[in-house]
C-alpha cells in the first residue's frame, strides 16, 4: 500500500512505533488510515524527518493542534507530523479527498490535494523539499549532527511569524508538547 514512501523513508533504529491491531479503531475510519496506524504508527523515519502518530496519540495531537488552531474541528485525524513539529491530518477520513498540513512556525494550513496513500507514496516521495522542507533538514542535521526522538521537534527560537529567520542559528530541540503548547498561545494572542 505504501510501496513507494517504504522505499524512501527508513524506519530509525529509535522509533517506538506501536504496530496494536487490538486498537479500537473507529468503524468509519479509512481502511488507509487504519493500515497506516497499524503498521506505521510511531514510528520515526530518516533521523526524525517525518514521524507518524502512534494510535493512542490522536486525541492528543487533535486537543493539541485544536489549542492553536480554534477553527478546526477535533473529528479530524491526526496521523503524521514532520521534524519542525508541523501536522498533518486528514478532514474526511471516509473520502480521504485531501490533507491539512498545519504549520505553527507560521499560523497557516495548507491543503494537499489527495488521499492518505497517495501523500506517502507521491507527496513526501516526489515533493519531500516543499511538503517536509527536506532540504532545510538536512542543512540542520548536517550542522548539529543530531537525529529526533519521537517527542522531539525543531523549534524557532524566534518564530517566522514574529519575524524570525529561517536559519540553522534561529532552531533549537524542543519537546512537541512543549513547543506546540507555547507557540499555540502566542499565535492565539497575536490573533486576538
């Protein structure tokens, strides 16, 4: 099912992925999403790059980006995030027609045209650079020689939408709540 993504993204020797057929999984959730979970979930590719969500965190990374993002319903689905801490989640798992890619660092969502398997195996393949800023990652790992843990994040000391730069100097580690907990309320004051 996510022939071409396997090929590409290698699972690190740190992922902590939970493969729980047991999970309770929703009877309307997409036979995608449910495989992806299945045999995927929490697990850490390419030295953190990209990460999926282990089943028992959804709810979690639905209050999470909900906190910064007040407009968006909690009945989406959140299954991926990558190593600047950016979501992604699905808005209708039964017809899976496109992806939300929430972005903290600026305050925007951008939406991917596309179901979940075409996202693995065409998206983060073929468009890594723009979908991950793949390039921008490995100009940090390259620069710091680190790898990301499944909590972990690369977090602006200086936000971009507070001016900040996107430059290696301006990035530090942060732990995912951490980061998604200070930067929601800082967007949401600035929002008013």
């Amino acid at each position: 099912m996510f022939e071409y993504f396997d090929d590409k993204f290698k699972k690190d020797s740190h992922s902590c992925g939970e493969k729980n057929n047991a999970y309770p999984y929703p009877a309307d959730m997409a036979k995608s999403l449910c495989h992806l979970f299945k045999n995927y979930g929490g697990d850490s590719f390419n030295g953190g790059l990209y990460k999926t969500v282990k089943p028992d965190d959804i709810k979690a990374w639905s209050e999470r980006v909900c906190q910064a993002f007040p407009r968006y319903e909690k009945t989406m689905v959140y299954f991926g995030y990558d190593w600047l801490g950016r979501a992604f989640a699905t808005e209708n798992p039964e017809k899976g027609d496109h992806i939300l890619l929430f972005e903290l660092e600026t305050g925007d969502v951008f939406q991917i045209e596309g179901d979940i398997i075409s996202f693995h195996n065409n998206e983060l393949v073929r468009y890594g650079d723009v979908t991950l800023a793949e390039g921008f990652f490995t100009e940090w790992q390259a620069a710091t020689g680190l790898s990301l843990k499944y909590n972990e994040c690369v977090s602006y000391k200086i936000p971009p939408f507070l001016s900040g730069k996107d430059e290696i100097d301006n990035l530090y580690v942060e732990d995912i709540d951490v980061s998604w907990n200070i930067l929601g309320q800082i967007l949401n004051k600035i929002r008013g």
